[in-house]
C-alpha cells in the first residue's frame, strides 16, 4: 500500500515540477501582455527555446519584457512627456524670427545700395 503512496507522490511531485518550470518560463511573456509589449511573441517563442537551452535565455528574456511600458515606451528619452510638441513650437519661433531677421537683412540691404 506505501509503495502505491510513494508511487502517487512521485508522479504528482514530477507533474507539479514540470507544470511549474513551464508557468515560470511564461512569467516575462505575462510581463509583456501586462505592459503591452511591441514583441509579445517573440518573448514567448524565446521563452519556449529558453527551456530547451537550459533556461539560457530566460533572464534576457525578462529584462526585454521589463524594459517596455506602454506609457513611456522603451525610456530612452530624456525628455518630458509631451516633449516634441514643445520642441515644435520652439522650431516654429525660431523660423518667424529668421524670418523676421531676414526681412530686416533686405530692407537693409536695399536702403545701402540706394544710398
């Protein structure tokens, strides 16, 4: 009867072991659903290979799912949100005052050639 038990045990333990190596390799692949990630299927098809490459890749795999949010995107920027708008405006100014700059330049210049 305790041999039948043991039995029990032992498969249990392997069917526990085995789902749970699998549900910790999805862990970055839920990251990057959590977070909207770009390459949502790339990171499960590298989580897939990262268990028959003894598990290798599995760290990269969670650094790439961590390093995207949907509300910053990569966080390369140094910039505030919003920024490029601001950027645009500050193009905008420059060019009216080039402009501006410009037209003075050919008044000037038309006033010393007349004179």
């Amino acid at each position: 009867m305790l041999d039948y038990v043991a039995l029990g045990v032992l498969i249990f333990a392997a069917v526990v072991l085995f789902y749970g190596i699998i549900v910790l390799h999805d862990i970055p692949y839920e990251i990057a659903v959590h977070r909207n990630h770009p390459h949502q299927d790339a990171i499960h098809a590298a989580g897939w290979v990262s268990l028959f490459t003894l598990h290798a890749l599995w760290p990269f795999l969670w650094i790439w799912a961590m390093l995207y949010r949907e509300d910053r995107g990569w966080g390369f920027t140094t910039g505030k949100p919003g920024a490029e708008t601001d950027l645009a405006q500050q193009v905008a100014e420059l060019r009216k005052r080039i402009e501006l700059l410009e037209g003075r330049m050919s008044a000037s210049g038309s006033e010393h050639k007349e004179g």
